[in-house]
C-alpha cells in the first residue's frame, strides 16, 4: 500500500501547501484526487514518488520508506516534454528505465518508427504515450498521474486511459490520478479524494 | 514585380544576420592557419633563432631578417616562430587541464551534496579573490620556473570562473525533471552526469577553453617578462619583451615591436573565435 501519513509541506518561509494529510492507495486500485487549483494536488503527488521531502509526516510504500535505487512510485506530468532529455532520442528515453515488448508498444500506440527521433519531432500526445510507457517498468507498483491527459485530443485520452487501466488491472498497479476533470475521474477511478 | 520590390528590401535585413558566423568562421580560419604556420615555421627555421651570430648583431629588420636580429644576432623572426610555438602548447596545456579541472570539481561537488558544493565555492571564491599573478608567481616560485612548473601554475589557477559558470549551469539541470526522472529509475549519479549533464556543459566547456587560451598565454608571455617563467635562455615572447626593454632608448624598436604584435594578433584571433563561440551557442544571439 502507498500511504501517505500526516504529511505537511510548505514553499520556504510561505504557508503551509498541505497541512497534515494522510491517504493511501491499495495495490491494483485508481485513486482520483481533485481540488481547486493550488490547493497542493501536485505537491502531495510528488512528495508521494519521493521528488519531495514532506516537512513532517512519512510516505510509506508497501510498510517501507523511499530507497535508493529504481523507485516503484513514479510520478507522470502534464507536460511530458520537461520529463525528457531533449537531447535523447526517444528509443533511448524508454530504454534508461526498460525494453518494452511488442506488444506494450502496441498497447500504448508507441511505434517503434519513433525510436530515432527527438522529443521535439513527435506530437505532444505521442511524447506523452513514450512518458507513459517509460514510467511502467517492471518495478513500477504504483503510479501517480497528475493531469497527464489534459492537453490531449479526446481519441488519445481514450487510448491513453484504456490502455493504463488496462495494465494496472492485470499488473497490481495502484494509481492516484490527479485531475480537475470530475467526469473522468468517476469513469476511471473506485474512489475520489478532494483535497 | 512587387515580391521581387519586398525581396530587395529585405535584403540587407538578412545580410547581416550572418555576420558572427562569418567573423567567427574568419577568426578560425586564421587560428588554425596561425596554429599550423608558426609551428611549420619553427621547425623550418632550424637553429636560427637559437644560435648567436655575432657578426649580425642589432640588424634592423630587411628581406634577411624580417623581424630583424637581436643583440646575441640571432633571427628575430625564427626565434618568434619559437617563443609562439612554446607559448601556444602551453597555452592549448593549460586551458585543457583548467577545463578539466572545472568539469571534475563542479560534478563532484553536485554530487557530493550541500558541504561539498560549499567546499568548491568557498576554493572558487579563495582563487577568483586572489590576484591571478601573485598566485602565478607564488606556484611558478615554488616549483622552480620552467614549462611544467607554467603549465601547471596556469591550469591551478584559470579554473574558477568557468567553474562558476559550470556550477550555475549544473544547479539548474540538476533540478530539471528528466534528471528527477532518472534517478527516479535508479541511474547513478555518474551515469546522470555523463549522460544528462555533461552533453549539455560542451557549449559552456568549449567557449571557456577557446576563451581561456589567449587568457593563459598572456599570463605566461607576463611570469616569464617578470623572470618567474620559462628560462631567460629560451625563445618566449616574456623573454624577448624583457630583453627588449633594455634596447628600446636606443632605437632598436623592432625587438620588442614583432615579437609583440605577434602575441597581439594571435591572442586576438583565439578571443575572436571564443567570443563567436560564445555568440553562436547563446540562443538569444545564435541567430544575429
């Protein structure tokens, strides 16, 4: 289980971003997290896959704390292109995390063609189906995917979605999706948080 | 008629849009000439230069001797040949180990977390804080004066302010998220560093040593002026200056004039070339 337990953060000297919450994701289920904007959805998801350090409070990933090494909460944005090296190819990009089979690639409508090109010579939703792909590796047990459909055309969204629900059902993947978009949230996910 | 009108008028808009690239590309042309020409030359020039000869003593310069001879008669102009030579391996020596030097300090430090990174800033601010020359002089004192002794005095002290520049650089894509990201997949810092990090440190790297070589010969041709540098006997630019010195009330003017236009000409093509790097990878720039 991914928990988060009387977690509080703040910006610098600023007020505090969350203030003692707690939640926790089960293996195998999604998880909907909404909230106003700035209300510290983000914050709580990258403090989840350990890109933050809370200012008190513990994330606990099945009874152990963050580790060194590949980490099995990893975090997805909206915008893919900041998540790549923009000097990478994108065969390389997947390849620093693992070597997706034929048929993963054909689930999340990555083509092999894309391989030799850079980030900026696919589409935005392409790229954000490389991101997508990349973050499930084999030690991924949990995923937190913060908006990772809004700028995306509703076919894509589709595909993206169906394909992810898909994986996570089959591979014991917890998910916390992080969205504004309510109607998505009660399609995709068992429960919804609002923060 | 009217799109051949606008064509016209545009131009000379467009034109000068190509005016770094081209002045760089001039400035490194002449560089290279420079750096293939003056070695050639040296090695044509055999023993002139060297070996005294004391019946042309303080001839002014002709079609024999272009540059003239010097007081001991040897041929001003091989002996330039020489002393260019000398100071553009040091040179080229130096600025590649200070670039390195740089490099290794500002990946260690970002890796090594909060006290080592102060440890590096603390030795970037101690050298930039003391003056380049005493500290030259300090080292090349210490070790003895000769090439290694200038070599290596000049690469322990033209680190820093590449080092400040990298450091900056460095603070900022550590931050970036594909970098987040690959730590998050379990990649070393050293596999981080050499593939994230350091491709994009070559532009910085590149223009720093194009930039710093003309900086180091300069400070050589200074330590061996002041009698720190290379060996009062051997052709250096420092050592003709000096020895020109003593001549220059006397009207023997082309002993300290060729040697040091030289030194001018060549140190100015290495800053043209950094300085048209630097324009040239600055996207704000890239495109003028």
């Amino acid at each position: 289980m991914l928990e988060a337990r009387d977690v509080c953060f703040s910006y610098g000297v600023a007020g505090r971003v969350l203030d003692h919450v707690s939640l926790a994701v089960r293996p195998g289920e999604v998880v909907g997290l909404t909230g106003r904007s700035g209300v510290g959805k983000s914050t709580l998801g990258r403090i989840l896959s350990g890109h933050y350090r809370p200012l008190s409070g513990r994330v606990i990933i099945d009874g152990e704390p963050h580790a060194r090494g590949f980490n099995p909460v990893q975090y997805l944005s909206q915008s893919p292109a900041f998540s790549v090296d923009p000097r990478w190819t994108v065969g390389r990009v997947i390849s620093e995390a693992w070597r997706p089979d034929e048929a993963m690639l054909r689930a999340f409508g990555v083509s092999e063609a894309w391989y030799d090109r850079y980030p900026h010579e696919i589409s935005g939703g392409e790229l954000q189906r490389v991101a997508v792909l990349r973050a499930l590796a084999p030690g991924t047990r949990y995923l937190v995917a913060d908006e990772i459909s809004a700028p995306l055309d509703p076919l894509t969204q589709a595909q993206i979605w169906m394909a992810l629900l898909a994986h996570a059902q089959k591979n014991g993947l917890g998910m916390l999706v992080i969205s504004h978009d309510r109607p998505l949230l009660r399609r995709i996910a068992g429960r919804i948080l609002d923060l | 008629m009217a799109e051949l009108g606008e064509r016209q008028t545009l131009e000379p808009l467009i034109l000068p849009r190509m005016d770094n690239r081209v002045r760089s590309f001039a400035a490194a042309a002449v560089c290279l000439f420079l750096i293939l020409l003056i070695p050639v030359a040296a090695l044509m020039a055999g023993s002139a230069g060297v070996a005294p000869d004391f019946t042309a003593r303080l001839v002014p310069p002709d079609w024999a001797h272009w540059f003239g001879t010097d007081q001991m008669g040897r041929d001003m102009f091989a002996r330039t040949a020489k002393a260019l030579t000398t100071s553009l391996w040091v040179g080229l020596f130096a600025s590649a180990c200070s670039v390195l030097i740089a490099v290794v300090m500002v990946l260690v430090s970002a890796a090594s977390g909060r006290w080592m990174d102060a440890l590096v800033s603390l030795a970037i601010d101690a050298t930039i804080g003391l003056p380049h020359l005493v500290l030259l002089i300090l080292i090349c004192f210490a070790l003895g004066g000769g090439p290694f002794a200038v070599t290596l005095a000049l690469a322990l002290t033209h680190w820093p302010r590449l080092a400040r520049i990298l450091r900056a650089e460095v603070m900022q894509i550590k931050q970036a998220d594909y970098i987040i990201s690959a730590r998050h997949f379990g990649k070393s810092w050293a596999a981080i560093a050499v593939g994230h990090v350091l491709p994009q440190l070559v532009p910085q790297m590149l223009v720093g040593f194009v930039l710093m070589v003309p900086h180091a010969i300069l400070h050589e041709a200074s330590l061996t002026f002041l009698g720190f540098g290379l060996e009062p006997t051997s052709p250096a630019i420092g050592v003709m200056l000096a020895d020109s010195m003593r001549y220059l009330t006397a009207g023997k003017w082309w002993l300290g004039l060729f040697p040091g236009l030289c030194l001018l000409l060549f140190v100015l093509c290495f800053d043209a070339v950094g300085n048209g790097l630097r324009l040239i990878f600055d996207p704000r720039t890239a495109q003028t």
